[in-house]
C-alpha cells in the first residue's frame, strides 16, 4: 500500500473555475469584483508572490488593483492607502502583502483593514469570530486550502485526532482552529513540544507547518494517517516541504506532495475569498456581525 | 500522596487585594475605575451573578454602573445603551451580562463594546489577538483565572501536555489558547472525541469544562497531572463540578476544588480586567492596536 497523492494543481484549478464562474455571473449582473493590493518593500519573495496574485486574478476577471508605495513609506502612508481602499466602492478585498519594511507598524496596517474586505482573513475580528466556533465570513488562504483539500478526498474529520506541528498566526493557528470546528480532537505542536513523534504518532490527520525541510519521517506518522505537507521551503531552485515523502509515503493513506500539494491552493482560496467578501458586500447585504 | 488542593478562595482574595492596590493609586490620581453593565431579562442566574459583581465592585472602590433596561427591550435599544457607556469617559470596562433575551441578537451587543472597554474579554478583537497568539489587553475572566491559579501553585507549564475537555468561546477555546502561549502542548476534546478517558490521560494539566457533575474519575486521570475543575453545576443548593473529587484526589497532583477552587477568580479576574483597561486607557495611553 502506498498513499494517495493528494493532486493540490487539480483541486486549485476546480476552486478557480468554480470562481470564475462566479466572477462571470457577478460581472454579467454589473458588480465585478475588485482586489486591491499593497505591495511595500523590496522583498524578493513578496514581489513573485503578488505577481502571481495578478496572474491568477487576471484569469478569473477579477480586478487587480496593484498599489507600490515607496519603500521608505511611513505607518501614516501606508494607513491612508488602506483607507483610500476601505473607501472604494470598487475594492472587495484587500491583501497587504507582508512582511512589511522595518520602519512600518504591521499590526496597525493590518487591523485597519476593514474586516468585511480583509481578503487574508488576517483581521483579528475576523481570526476571532473563527477562534470562537462561529464561521467567519473568510478564513486566511493556506489553513482554508488546506480544509478544503481534505475535504474534496473525503478525509474523515468527525473525532479523527488531528495534530499540527507549528503555532504561526497564518497556518498552525487557523489550521487548528477549522479541524477543531471540522470537529476534529486537535493537538498542537511546536517546538516546546516534548517526544514530537510520538505525539506525532497519534494523528490521523497530521498536518507540518514548520519550515524544516524533511523533517518528518515514517516514523513520525501512523499507518493509513493524512498527511498534510505545509512547508515551502525554497532549496536549490525548487521547494521542499517538511516531510520527507520517501519514508512517508509507503506508511500514510494520504499525502500531498509538495511542490503541487497546498501550494496552488493559497491563491485559490485568496480569490475564493475576495469574490465571497464581494457578494456578501455589494450583491446580498453585510452579515450584522460586519456592519 | 495526595493531590494539592488549589485555594481558589485565598488566590482570589489576594488578586483582590491587588487590584484594590490599585485602584486606590488610580483613585488618587483623579483616575477612579468604572464598570458599565448591562443586566437584562429575567435569568435568575444572571441577576445573582451582577449582585457579586456590584459586592465586589464596592469593596475594591470600583464605581460600578448597573443599567437594566426593560425585558422587551430591542437589539437597537441596547445598542444604544452600548454605545453610551462606549462614549462615556468615566467608564472604563463593560460588561453585558448572558443570556440576553430571545429577541435580542446577542452577537452585535457584544461586538458593540469597544475593544478597549472589553472587560469580559469576548469581544472577536480581543479573542482573535489571543488566538494569533498576541497578549491581548484582557482575557475571559474564568480562563484567565484558572491560569492565574496554575501560575500562583508552580504548575510547570512550557512542554507539559495540557488537555482541555469542552469547547466553548467563553472558557474551553480560551483557555485552550492561553495554554498554547503559555507553551503546553495542548489538545481540545469534545462531545465528538473518541475515548475521552485515554486522551485526558495523557494530561499534565486537565481542564475540564463540560457541565456534567462527576463526569471525570480517577481513569481520567495520569498520577500527578494538576486537574482544573471548571464545572459548576447547581445541585441541591450548592454546586458540584466536572471532577468527581473523592476518585481522583488520591491520583491528581494539584485539584482545584468545587465549590472554592475555579469560582472565586472569574470576578476577580474581571475586576483585574477593568482597572487594567483604566490604566491603559486613561493613564496611558490606549495600545497602538485598539486605537
């Protein structure tokens, strides 16, 4: 027995043309759906990322309204930008990409947000109303990938134990938090964490998030477990992920390869996200709890 | 042996004591901390729970400001009130009591407190920042009780494995996310978890916020683990809680006792949550995040 590899570029591809179509039909009724970005700084890996962003929106017709203030901008500049945003009738979402440059307040810029156009689903309203169990209208793209990848191989959640090793604010976080509220027995791991494999071993969904390429082995996973690979580490001009998919593979029932696992699914889920903040918004009404 | 029996009444007293401390430097300064509540409907429950309040209030020179707006009162009339104490200088915490009646929706009056002015802790801002980790300015008064108990008592937090059984906004997910700051490695049971009994054997440190007396025996239990008692169902007249005390005394390491254990820090705590949110706000300066 060997596990099923779980195909991220396909299922990515299902949720962008699900997408799409939704795109089309909001725009044949005169509402196009709108993503304004904040690209600040002159890190190499923020710049691909928006990059690819712009790419994927430009496919689905949704609106990729691309700002680039200078990298010596100011918390104030940065805020009145996000305002500016906030205020356009046009924009659905907003991503601010980060890491910011030093000088800038990144929570400051982040919480101004407003959480009915907060794309990442990085507002902590909006990372509270899921911490609380209720569902909150976007959910960050990675830990939401994630979900929905399990969710389209039938992976059972209902009292499986799920363990996730790494606590981040973007993934290990949320990432509990959706398996908790998918009624899942979570477990979260970090680097405190005393005998990782075996509290590994308990996992019949076990998802990395930790940035240590190959980390975990065969002997971190029990038989016929998911395994969910969310490293992207880049190593000689690729990526690897932090399990080593040559000792896990014969053990797991499921796994997703990385690069083509939950990669493709983070800009899936982000235009997902927008194209949701923007029905909800400007073509059905605000849940109360965003007014 | 024997488990340590934790004196919630005596480490209650003592954080009274502090923040009366407190108070009276505050009071001195023109400064005097103000609690807004908001008690309506007709729970017998929640009326004796703002009576302790308001006693509490007044030993520690605590202004406290009770507003009972009638029982058919709507959704916009205690928003309204909301909004008052929010614009009101001399208040510094607010506390809308649960349940509210049927016809209110409870979700907006919570989510009209201003953050800053938080001093239950259940507002999705102040939540989220926990739940990403962050300090925020104010925790749920019981979670944040039982961690102060567990600190008071030495309990040895960073790699210990903490399990909490119950998943509610107001305790069992809190605290679940303050035991993950705090460096436990935790893990979150439910009505959905399978072999309960196994999985809180692997505690350390087990919270137990179910709701149903006695539910945790000995066989829950690993030798030596510090067992929390969150429980606090009314039997007889008087309250029992989810530890059934007689079984697992003799295996537990530290117990928090039902009545005298968890109880007494929940107003307490929230009091410690008002001055705090006085302090912060107007001798200061309110939090870059909250502005």
């Amino acid at each position: 027995m060997s596990a099923v590899i779980i195909d991220g570029k396909a299922v990515a591809a299902a949720v962008r043309g699900e997408v799409g179509e939704r795109v089309r039909s909001l725009t044949a009724a005169g509402v196009r759906p709108g993503l304004g970005v904040v690209l600040c700084g002159d890190d190499p890996g923020s710049a691909t990322y928006v990059r690819n962003k712009g790419r994927v929106a430009e496919q689905l017709g949704v609106r990729f309204d691309l700002h680039t203030p200078a990298d010596d901008s100011s918390t104030a500049d940065l805020h009145a930008l996000v305002e500016q945003l906030n205020r356009d009738e046009g924009i659905d979402g907003i991503i601010v990409q980060l890491p910011l440059p030093k000088q800038i307040d990144a929570d400051v810029i982040v919480d101004a947000v407003r959480p009915d156009k907060d794309a990442d689903g990085f507002h902590p309203f909006n990372f509270g109303r899921l911490a609380e169990g209720a569902r909150p209208p976007v959910v960050a793209g990675t830990p939401a990938g994630c979900m929905e990848l399990l969710r389209r191989y039938d992976v059972p959640l209902r009292g499986a134990r799920a363990v996730v090793v790494g606590r981040s604010a973007i993934v290990g976080r949320p990432m509990a938090l959706l398996l908790l509220n998918g009624d899942c027995t979570v477990t979260i791991c970090h680097s405190r964490t005393v005998d990782l494999p075996a509290v590994c071993r308990e996992a019949d969904i076990l998802v990395a998030a930790i940035g240590r390429p190959g980390m975990i082995t065969a002997d971190y996973v029990k038989p016929g477990a998911c395994v969910i690979d969310v490293g992207i580490t880049p190593v000689d001009g690729t990526v690897r992920g932090d399990v080593d998919r040559a000792s896990v593979e014969p053990v797991a029932g499921w796994l997703t390869p990385v690069p083509g696992g939950v990669g493709p699914m983070t800009v899936a889920m982000l235009m997902y996200n927008t194209v949701a903040l923007c029905a909800a918004r400007r073509a059905g009404g605000v849940p109360a709890s965003l007014r």
